[in-house]
C-alpha cells in the first residue's frame, strides 16, 4: 500500500502517531517439475470438514497420474488473463531486475556524516509475469490480489569513504533482485504461470485451484517471500506470510542463500509470520505461524543465535485468523485474534476463503515467553482489525500496554467480487464520521494508532485512540532499541493523498527508523523511505531527521530506475 510522502510522530507519554564486482551467482537446486509424489505430501491447509475430505479422497484414486498430465489438464482446462492497471495504479507495475548495482546521485541537502555505513532494504510484490493474472476456467475465474506478486528486493547501499567524516565522500549505489523461491525458479524455468491464485474468485473456481496446486505442487499457493526483510545472529531474511520458512539472502550483493536452517524448517514446519520479534533481553526470535486447518496458531521462541527452535506451542484456537504480527514484552508474548478469519469450508457455502467477520469477537492474549495454551490470559477487546503492532511493554507490574493501528474493516482480501475496486479502496480510506468501530460506507479502512492497556490483576481493559481523526496511518514503526519496552516516540506512515509534506503526488513506501550511532536519546536518528513522483514518474529515497520531522529532508537521493510501491523496509548496518 502506497502512502502519501507524509511521516506523522506521536508522543507516546502525552497521550496520543553500486559499482562494484559481483560474486558468482550462488546456485540454488532446481525444483522437480514432476508433481505426482508432491501431491500427497500432507496437505496442511485442508480443515477436518467432512464434505472437503470427500473431494479430497480422489487424487488419491488418481495419484499415479503423471504430473505432465496434470499440468496438460491445467493448460487446456484454465486461461491465465492480465489483469488490468488503472492509470492511478501505474507504479505498482512490476520492473526488471537491473543486473548490477547503479550509482545513485544526491540531488538535494547532504548524507549525514554520522548514519551509520549499510544498507537501506525493502521488499515488495513485483509479477514475475508482467501483471497480475486472474486464472479463467469453466468453474469461474480466480484472481490474484494486490499483495501477490513474486518477492522483489530493493536496496540502496550506503558507503563512507575511510578517509573522511564530510558527504562528499559518501558513494550510494542501488540495486534490486528477485528472491529466489522454488516456486519462482519454477516459474521462471517453464516461462508462464503454473500457479493458479487461491485466495480470490468466483468459489468454485478458487477450490479447484487450491486443489490443483496441491496436487501438483504439494502447496496452495506460491512461495512469494514479498512482505518483509529482517535480521537475526547475524543472517538477513525475506518473508511473507505463507512461507514455511524465511529466505536467507547476502544483502551485500541480494543474492538467495536458501531457506532458514534446515534443523529449524523442520521442527517448525508450519507459514512463519511476516513480523517476528526479537526478545528484550535474551535476544531471542518470537514467532507464529498461521494456519487454515488446525492448529490454526502456533507460537514459537528461536534461540538468540538462531540455531534452535527453543519452543512451539499450539495456543489451540477454535478459528483460523489473519495475524499479521507477533508482540513482545520482557516477559510475555501478545497475541492479536481478530476476527479476519480464513475458512476454507465458506468456499462451500459460496464466499470467500478469507473475511473480515465485523460480528465476531477480537481478544489479546498475554502469555509468558515459554507458556502453553492453558497460561494464556485472554482480554477482550472492542472488534477491529488491527494487521501492524506498533509496540508492547509493561508498566507498573500491572499493566500490560499494546499499541497497534486499528481499523474499522479489513484491506485484505479486498472488495468482493464484481464490485469496483477502485470505488471501493477509495470510499474506505474516506475519513468517516465518528471513532466508533462499526463498518460505514466510507472510512471502513482509516486506520489509527490505538492502545489496548490490560490490567494482569483485575482483568480490566482501557482501550482508546491515540490520535485524532486528522489522517489515516499504518506501517507503523520505531527506534528497534525499545521493541518490547516503554517508548516515547512512533512514526506511521499517512494514507492520504493531499497530506503530502514532500512534492504534490509524491507516495512513500517501506519506511524504517534508522538509530544514530550512539545515540543518547530515542529519537536521535533518521526515518528513511522510498518515494515515489507520480508526476515526474521518477523514484528518490529521502532521509528526514526525526528530531525534526516537519522539516525538509536532510537529504533526497535519486534513484536510476523506478522502484514499485512495495510493503515494509529496514536499514541494515554492515560494518
């Protein structure tokens, strides 16, 4: 989601938002192109419903067909069609990887003499195939959403000459690559899609590419590692949320390493969330894994140095749910259920695999670092949809304190089928009437930053927003220093149009929190984004100071080629 170039900061205590060489290309192993021992791996995503298990009975009737066949079946049963970008939707376009690292020029202010050396990174969904497809067939049509796209890398590399501390003497240098997931090689190697989209489309038409894919791929849908970027023990990571394990890539020249440790695949072996968490502390990895069967949720805890699954727990849920991001405190875990629900057996009923269900229950679990189902203390709270946490930490030895952005509906899936979608993300980013957290027709999507304060010995729950009804904001973030304890400071990113503080129709994307060297204060540093121009077309990274974030950009660093809108970013120092 494209915001405007527009940062907001709260005060959290007040009450209220490359031209060098390259090493060989590392090879990864290709993926067999036979499907018919991957069809019947264990299917993790089928639920225990009697009338899906009767369907699933018959590729087990057929197992030995060649997996050729299947995929002559698919050919000739099922047309891949472009989906269409409107005019408002251009730089969502995918591009081309570029090859080698291109030098990036400043064109106004100055590198500040103290950021830290590394690399600024973000991830993003780019169509390896051009655009978006949607799968026509005689059950329907089935479509990829604006969040399914292969994983693409964008970084731009920051390096200090030894010899002096002035700006002249930095060099920026920018780069992007595909990750290389199995089922993008695969892609790749046959030249065409072969996935067809499970998640949205006429019902008929996505149950018969979620069973096809399984069958022929011994997965629903494709690995596309295109949400989020992070590091731990010192290795740097891709994600998305259907990953059963992060991509370990060399952020030094993007090449894919491969996946997470082998040790840990396999004792997890579940999707791994998009926000993991690192422990204060211990500087252990907190994580969860969703799931459409059960268990719908499992936690786990990955130790400091990245070599051991330490803890995996089923929390027991009786519903599957979209949950976006783990929370972390010195002593507990914070688990957000909400109710945007994934439900294979709607697909049955005639709706949709995924729902934001308004009439349903949300809770926030609390639970310590190494607890099970039964130690979790559940609070409910008011229904919202609530993807990005922007803090947890506990005060006074009673309170447990959640901030996250909420909003009245979910973006995802998106609208409902035949309905316009322009119209419809257009009315939902509306500025609505009133806070309350019930679907309007417009202002369904304007999310805030809101707090959740639990009380660990009475039960009690105060819950309010933290902003006025000036801007929608999401993709929060802060200092990383004061994950998991009390901090003064957030910054979200503004989803409106005419609150840009940059150039008119300039949008930023993946936005990161960048700590001076030896900073004494919290907000001693840099927020640091992609930007994009509608206007000019032409795509910048800016730094802003965060101690004064009205301000101009200390300094705006032209990039050679466009960078397509994308999700979440991160600075990455390396020394």
């Amino acid at each position: 989601m494209a915001t405007s170039c527009s940062y907001y900061a709260f005060p959290l205590m007040i009450s209220c938002t490359a031209e060098s060489s390259r090493p060989p290309r590392i090879g990864l192993p290709k993926p067999s192109t036979s499907s018919s021992s991957s069809a019947y791996k264990v299917m993790k995503l089928i639920p225990h419903h009697p009338q899906i298990s009767t369907v699933m009975d018959l590729p087990r009737t057929i197992k030995e067909i060649p997996g050729r066949l299947l995929d002559a079946l698919v050919d000739r049963v099922f047309e891949f069609v472009d989906q269409p970008y409107l005019p408002s939707q251009s730089n969502f376009a995918p591009v081309d990887e570029i090859g080698e690292p291109v030098r990036a020029t400043v064109v106004h202010g100055s590198i500040p003499p103290d950021l830290p050396e590394g690399v600024y990174i973000r991830n993003s969904s780019n169509p390896v195939h051009g655009v978006p497809k949607s799968a026509v067939s005689i059950f329907g049509k089935s479509s990829q959403i604006w969040v399914e796209g292969e994983g693409m890398i964008h970084a731009l590399y920051f390096n200090k000459h030894d010899d002096s501390s002035s700006d002249a003497n930095w060099t920026t240098f920018y780069n992007n690559k595909y990750v290389s997931t199995e089922t993008f090689e695969l892609e790749k190697q046959r030249k065409k899609p072969v996935f067809s989209s499970a998640t949205e489309g006429d019902p008929p038409a996505v149950l018969a590419a979620f069973l096809l894919n399984l069958m022929r791929f011994g997965m629903p849908n494709k690995n596309m590692s295109n949400t989020n970027v992070f590091e731990h023990a010192g290795k740097h990571y891709t994600i998305s949320e259907n990953d059963v394990a992060p991509y370990e890539i060399d952020i030094r020249t993007l090449e894919t390493l491969g996946t997470w440790d082998h040790d840990i695949a396999q004792s997890w072996n579940r999707p791994f969330t998009s926000h993991p968490k690192r422990a204060p502390c211990t500087g252990e990895l907190v994580t969860i894994g969703i799931d459409a069967r059960k268990p719908y949720l499992a936690l786990g805890v990955i130790s400091a140095d990245g070599t051991k699954l330490l803890h995996k727990v089923d929390l027991k849920f009786e519903r599957s749910v979209f949950c976006h991001e783990i929370g972390v405190t010195q002593r507990y875990n914070v688990v957000m259920d909400f109710p945007t629900t994934i439900d294979l057996t709607r697909l049955l009923r005639g709706g949709s695999i995924i729902r934001y269900e308004k009439e349903k229950y949300a809770r926030i679990g609390i639970m310590p670092r190494y607890g099970d189902a039964d130690s979790v203390r559940w609070f409910e709270v008011e229904t919202c949809c609530t993807f990005h946490i922007i803090n947890c930490y506990e005060e006074d030895d009673e309170e447990v304190v959640v901030m996250g952005c909420t909003a009245p509906g979910s973006i995802i899936p998106g609208p409902d089928l035949g309905k316009d979608k322009l119209g419809w993300f257009s009315r939902g980013f509306k500025k609505p009437n009133s806070n309350h957290h019930h679907m309007q027709q417009e202002g369904f999507l304007f999310a805030r930053p809101y707090e959740w304060r639990m009380n660990m010995k009475t039960g009690q729950v105060k819950e309010k927003y933290l902003v006025a009804l000036d801007f929608a904001m999401d993709f929060p973030m802060i200092n990383d220093n004061f994950i998991g304890v009390k901090n003064k400071f957030a910054y979200t990113q503004v989803v409106d149009s005419a609150a840009s503080s940059a150039a008119e129709n300039s949008f930023c994307t993946g936005a990161s929190f960048v700590a001076k060297q030896g900073a004494a204060d919290e907000d001693d540093g840099w927020l640091i984004t992609f930007v994009h121009n509608e206007d000019t077309n032409t795509s910048e990274v800016y730094i802003v100071d965060a101690k004064k974030i009205s301000s101009e950009a200390v300094a705006k660093i032209r990039l050679p080629c466009r960078v397509p809108y994308g999700f979440h970013g991160a600075y990455m120092p390396i020394s």
